[in-house]
C-alpha cells in the first residue's frame, strides 16, 4: 500500500461534502478536537455517495464511524467510477481536523482482504427502569455490531460511554417521550464498551436496550 494524503480539513459544521472524489481505498484520521473530554469516543460518521446517471448524487446506506482516538480504513465495496463522502460531525463537538489519505493501490487488488461479518445474528433485549442515579446498561462486549436505546419514560435520560454517567457529564441526552407519544431512540455502530445512564429525575417508565451481536 501507497499513502498519498489527499486533504485536511476542519469541521465545524454540522454536515460537510468533502469538495473532492475518490477512487481506492481511504485511511480517516480525526485530530484537533476541541473541548475534548475522556468519555468522547466518536467525532461522528461519514456517509459514501455515488453519481448515477439520471438519479444524481445517491447515498450508500452505510454508515462509517469516526472513532476520534484510531485511524480507520475504508474499503468501499461500490466505487465505480468514483465516490465521494459527506460527514455529519458529532453535535456536541465543536470542531476537529479531518485527515483523509487514499490508496494508490487499486480496489480490485482488496479482493483477498478478509475482512469480519458486519452483521449481527442475535439481539439481547432489556429494560432499564428509571433511575435518578447512574445505571450500568450494557458490559462491555467484543462482538456487539450495534446498541439501540429508547427512552420509553416521562424524564430525559443521560447516556455516557463509561461505568458512570452523570446529567452534568454524559455523552448522549435522549429526551423523554413527548405529549405527543413519540418515543425517541438513540442508535450507535461498532461500540463495544461499556454503557451507562441516569434520567434527570425520578420518574415512570424505563429505557429499552437492545443490543445486536
């Protein structure tokens, strides 16, 4: 493999088209985050996109995550004859530096890359009741491909990544059902750590975890 850094740019708003095209693979660094705190663990995900004939700009539905503390390699399995990428940054996130080198080395060249089943075979489903103190969610999990969390309560619920989640420090606010009775879920990719919570008040109702191995 050939490295050849391809651009830097700084995100700052929440959704950005990448100005150029590529055509190989991609090494994505992320750097330069502002405010960043230890329980912090993604800047965000990027969103590949195809021109079609007579569709245009066509999203491919597959999300790339932004780990902020690992480089990660991109293979895409559709690229002819080139694509390109638009990020949607983290909203509480400020801004970070966005590095992105290609391959030289063309696709076709991956064919005998052996690269590990993205897909879950099973989903482990649970109910947290409420809590106004932090509750342990999910242990930690090595072959989890994706958690789901819906905040089926009357109080707004508090995730952090971490053993410990607190309202003054989380990572993710679900906000509790509304008058309307719309239940609002939270998704995340690839995550295989530990998941805590604590709703702003005590309450009624309870969160719903689902997790996808």
């Amino acid at each position: 493999m050939t490295w050849k850094r391809r651009g830097i740019w700084t995100i700052t708003q929440s959704e950005t088209k990448l100005p150029i095209s590529f055509t190989s693979a991609l090494a994505i660094k992320i750097s330069n985050v502002i405010g960043l705190k230890p329980t912090w663990y993604w800047a965000g995900y990027l969103n590949q996109y195809l021109t079609i004939p007579s569709l245009g700009l066509v999203r491919v539905e597959e999300k790339i995550n932004l780990p902020i503390t690992e480089t990660i390699l991109f293979i895409p399995k559709i690229y002819e004859p080139n694509y390109q990428l638009k990020l949607f940054k983290a909203d509480w996130i400020p801004s970070f530096t966005l590095t992105i080198y290609e391959d030289s080395m063309p696709l076709n060249s991956y064919s005998e890359v052996n690269i590990p089943n993205p897909n879950a075979s099973t989903t482990n489903s649970t109910a947290v009741p409420i809590s106004a103190t932090s509750v342990s969610f999910l242990a930690a999990n090595a072959n989890r491909k994706r958690l789901i969390v819906a905040n089926n309560s009357n109080q707004d619920l508090y995730i952090d990544f971490d053993a410990t989640a607190a309202v003054a420090d989380h990572t993710i606010k679900i906000p509790r059902v509304s008058a309307g009775g719309q239940i609002f879920t939270y998704e995340l990719d690839h995550y295989t750590g530990v998941v805590s919570g604590i709703w702003g008040a005590a309450g009624a109702g309870a969160a719903l975890v689902k997790e996808m191995v």
